[in-house]
C-alpha cells in the first residue's frame, strides 16, 4: 500500500533483492533489476518505490519470467 501522498509507487518501484546479512543478521533488501534466481522454485521478491519507500512483495515464477 502507497504511502499517503504519493502516486509514482507503480511508476518508480524497482525490484529488490532480500538476504540475511551475515555480519549483523538482520533482514536487509537491496535494490537489483536482474539477478540469478532458482529455476525450479517460485520466489518472493520485493518491489522498492523509490519515491516513498513502499515494498510491496510479489511471487516471481520462473517459467513466467522466462517467457518475458
């Protein structure tokens, strides 16, 4: 959901990248158009608004995006 003025979240969001952090252990998100994702296995990504900060996340399917 949008944070309350702004209209550019479908517009300026930018997919993410999710980990661990290894040194810290806390969940962190880094902005990445493409990256390696398993062939065989739907993934949860986040969608960054780089206007406010709205994540919203999406189940990306392999086969779905093999296609594009």
């Amino acid at each position: 959901m949008a944070k309350f003025g702004c209209s550019k979240c479908e517009e300026t969001s930018v997919q993410g990248k999710a980990y661990i952090d290894s040194d810290t252990g806390l969940f962190c998100v880094t902005l990445e158009e493409k990256y390696d994702k398993p062939d065989n296995l739907n993934v949860l990504v986040p969608f960054v608004c780089t206007t406010c900060g709205t994540t919203t996340w999406k189940t990306i399917c392999p086969e779905n995006e093999k296609k594009n």
